[in-house]
C-alpha cells in the first residue's frame, strides 16, 4: 500500500493533467482516459461507460452494504474574466489555478486516492465502489445516473464538491418550470380584456409571495424565483401567449413532484417541468458517516447548490476540498494544502466510519 504522502503527490499531479486536458460536459473523453491510466498504473480492473469510470473495492462482498465515493470530471467552459490560460496547471502561491481545479478536480482527485488507499483492504465492514461521472455540469443523460443500473444497491455516499470539508448534510433540489399564460390575441388598438401579458402579473405575483409550510432545519424554506419571461413580436399585436420560466430550488421537506402538484393546484396557466429528478437531498445528523466527520471537528450545514446528489436515492453527503464560491469563477483554483488536507480527512473519516 502507497503511503498517504505518496499518494497525495500522485493525486495533486493526476489534477494537472486533468486542468490540462479540456473536459467540457459530454466532451470528457481524454480526461476519462487519465482517470483510466491512474487505475491501471495501481493495477485496479475498473469499467467505463461512455465517459463515466468506476471500480469496486478489491474485496467486494455482495453481503455487505454499499458506500459510494462520486465526483466529477467535466467542467463548465471558461468565463471571459480569465487573465491566465485555464488550460494551464500552474503553481503560485501554494494555489494551484486552472478550470476544474476547485470543482470539482480537487475533490475527485482526493476521493480517487483514498479509494485507492482502501482498495485492497480486507475486511472492511462495506463495499467501496467509485465513480468518475461525466456530464455533472449539464445535469446530462449520460452522467451519474447512467451508471446506476451497473451497481448494487447503495446504502450511503459522499459526493465530492468544495465544502471546505465541511459536512453539507443537505442540499437543495432544482425544478425548473415553463409556465404559459394564454390570452386572446387582437390588435393594440383595440380594447381587449383578456391580455396574456397582465394575465401573468398574478402568477407572477403568486411565485413571488407563496410560501411553502414546511421549512428545512438545514436548507430553509423552498424558494421560487421566476427568471426569465417572453410575450409578442410586434408592438401593434396583442399576443396569444406569455411565457415565463421558474427556477424553484426543493428543501428537503418536498418531493419535487410535491411542488409541481402545489403549483398546478393554486395556477391555471400551463405548467410544464423540464425535469423530475434533480430532487433535493439528505443524510441525517445522527448518520455514522456525519458522526465521523463532527468527531473530527467538522461542521454540518446545508447546501443551496445542485450536485450529482440529486440523481441518487440513497443517503448521501456532500464533503470536499476547495470553496464553492470559487467554482466558475476566473482564475479557478484550490490550495495544495487543501488537497492534501482533503485526502486526510477522507482517510481518517472512513476509518472512523468503518470501525463503528
């Protein structure tokens, strides 16, 4: 077995390549081909799947419950606030810079050497199996989702996005809906009762002041934002419809579908989800894994961003090195020693975890 200095070094430099290797989402092919070479130069099978990787621990044992390790490899394509190259790995000031390094490279980097850290260990009281999604970014058909069916059932996880390696015990769901408003199409000039654009001034108002009843310990109440909205072509035609489209992010009190049925209960424009399943998230308190991480100094909080947490049905905790506030900013970076804090805590968590 590596030591734990060894493999931090190994990880920090597997990061470069991959800030080195352009990895937009659906477009991650030569960084899953880095993440390949790491297991075959640790000589530990792993499958893929378009541009997902994962690999089980050594001594899996399907009696035993299931923990996944999960992190991404895509990346969002660079903002036009970048002064240095984002395809460049580059040192300075004990920060390591470059797009991905922060979210999520630091965190997946740090989870694949503390798989590899138990890879071969006997007797672990669960199964280990890691993933190297794709396609987190775009929340995209063939990300974490896609590999579900390929594994057993999972009875926890963490999920590595920046938390400082803090434990988000939470994180909040994303629905977002477009919303049509139908009227009566005529010529401005005349006089017409049934105008769609002020027939939306009271859904508008509706998003803008219902509140949901229940309210998170740890995420808040769910809040409903109406982000975009669009009606006519021409400013001498009344037109037949106004669409609005609603950013709805779910604590976890609420099904996604519980809020869509809210909502098509109190309107009656046309509501339409573009998608079901980003549904929010959460691992008790009193879970062994949070345990592990408050007995090591750890703070609980939750989170109001969107991880490939949504995707999963299992208990599961966001926890990782680097800062959220960083992610898709210019000049994207994470400490080396937040890398290599990260992995510790990984290590030490999991084995505080494992011996409960």
């Amino acid at each position: 077995m590596k030591n734990i200095k060894t493999l931090t070094q190994e990880a920090i430099a597997l990061l470069k390549s991959l800030i080195e290797t352009p990895s937009f989402s659906s477009e991650e092919e030569q960084t899953a081909l880095l993440i390949e070479n790491w297991f075959l130069q640790n000589s530990i099978p792993f499958n893929r799947e378009n541009n997902n990787i994962w690999a089980f621990n050594q001594h899996f044992n399907k009696s035993k419950p299931t923990l996944l390790l999960n992190s991404h490899h895509d990346t969002v394509k660079p903002n036009q606030g970048y002064t240095n190259d984002p395809f460049e790995a580059i040192v300075k000031d004990e920060k390591l810079f470059g797009l991905g390094s922060n979210d999520a490279g630091g965190c997946l980097v740090s989870l694949i050497a503390t798989f590899t850290h138990f890879y071969a260990s006997e007797n672990l009281p669960y199964n280990i199996v890691i993933v190297a999604s794709a396609e987190e970014e775009s929340s995209g058909k063939n990300g974490l989702n896609s590999v579900l069916k390929h594994l057993p059932e999972l009875d926890c996880a963490i999920v590595g996005e920046p938390t400082l390696m803090q434990l988000a015990v939470a994180e909040k769901g994303l629905l977002v809906l477009d919303v049509i408003i139908k009227g009566t199409a005529s010529h401005a000039a005349h006089n017409n009762p049934d105008n769609p654009i002020y027939n939306a001034i009271p859904v508008i108002e509706w998003f803008k002041t219902y509140e949901f009843e229940k309210i998170s310990t740890v995420l808040g109440p769910v809040k409903m934002t109406v982000t975009q909205i669009s009606a006519g072509k021409q400013h001498n035609v009344v037109p037949a419809e106004c669409h609005l489209v609603v950013d709805i992010r779910v604590n976890d009190c609420y099904s996604n579908q519980e809020i869509l049925d809210t909502v098509k209960n109190h309107l009656t424009a046309e509501v339409n989800p573009r998608s079901m399943h980003l549904n929010a998230s959460s691992i008790p308190i009193s879970h062994e894994l949070v345990q592990a991480g408050i007995a090591l100094g750890r703070t609980t909080y939750g989170s109001p961003t969107l991880s490939d947490q949504s995707v999963l049905s299992c208990q599961s905790l966001k926890l990782g090195p680097g800062e959220t506030l960083r992610s898709h900013s210019a000049n994207e970076f994470i400490y080396l020693n937040e890398i290599e804090e990260g992995i510790q805590l990984y290590i030490k968590i999991l084995t505080d975890f494992f011996k409960q």
